[in-house]
C-alpha cells in the first residue's frame, strides 16, 4: 500500500510531466551546475539528487500550488490584476521566486547561488519553460525546476566537502 508521502510524490511528478518536464532533464541542470566541480558526476547521481529533492513535503508543497497557478492562469481562472501578472510573468511580481526560494533554502545557502546563476542563464528545460509561447505559462514552474536543480546540486556540494578546498570563488583565470 503506498503511502500519503509516496502518493505525492507520484502526484509531482505526474503534474511535472503534465507540463513537459522530466527528472532527467532537471538533472541535467545540476550537471551544469556541477560539471566544474564534481567532474566525475553520473547522470544517475544526479537523478539520485533530483529525485530525493522532489521527495521532500515542502518542494511538493510549492510544487503542487505553483503549477496549480500556472495551470488556473492558462485557463484564464485567476482575478485581475493577477491573471495579466501571471500572464505576463511579470517582472517585479516576485511571488514564484520567493516559492522557488522555500525550496533552495531546503540544502543551505549554497542553493542561494546555484538558483540566482541558473536563473540568469536559463540552461535546458529553463530556456524552454522560459520561451513564453502563447497560451503557455510557466510562471512559477520555471522558477521551482530551476530552484529544484539548485537544491539537488546543493545538496550533492554537500555531500562532496572534499572537493570545497578545489573551489577558488576568487580566481580571475
């Protein structure tokens, strides 16, 4: 018998295809993060990280009610101003990077930076999720996939503190 946890999960990642997003290409994601700094990192060990992220209540919590909002904004089923903020994901509404942030804070403030660099360059999934296509919107879905890649990148940092002392911020190389 599955539990209410597992049942969630499940629901996630369900609600995560729904809308033409897989694990492998979140994980793809962290290997960009990664790649410098975890040279030998497998695809598996970053689905591995994806996958225990996505397992977590509070990531499925902001998960389920940001799709939610994307889903009820492409129906045209939110009040203005909101339907034309979420319609337009607009800039200074901030909403979907605060609900991003519940879920990088989850592996420390190492997932501070993974989020605010991969949402600046928007790499993979991010660029497509970002495209703005008419009728499309993923206002808060890009945030939380990029958010969800920072954490499981974090989250493999964390389990690599051997490699800390590689890691020179300060060099201009």
């Amino acid at each position: 018998m599955e539990t209410e946890h597992t049942i969630l999960y499940r629901h996630v990642l369900d609600l995560l295809h729904s809308r033409g997003v897989t694990v492998d290409d979140i994980a793809d994601l962290v290997i960009f993060l990664q790649r410098d700094y975890i040279r030998d990192l497998t695809h598996a060990e970053a689905v591995k990280s994806v996958e225990l992220v996505l397992k977590k209540r509070e990531v499925q919590n902001a998960m389920i009610t940001g799709i939610q909002l994307d889903v009820l904004a492409e129906n045209h089923g939110l009040e203005e101003p909101l339907q034309t903020i979420l319609s337009n994901d607009e800039g200074l509404y901030g909403v979907d990077e605060i609900m991003a942030l519940s879920i990088v804070n989850v592996y420390g403030s190492i997932g501070f930076t993974n989020y605010g660099y991969i949402d600046k360059v928007k790499p993979g999934i991010l660029a497509k999720l970002n495209a703005h296509e008419p009728g499309i919107i993923h206002t808060f879905l890009d945030d939380l996939v990029g958010a969800t890649a920072a954490a499981a990148a974090s989250r493999l940092a964390h389990a690599h503190p051997e490699l800390e002392d590689d890691v020179d911020i300060f060099k201009t190389e």
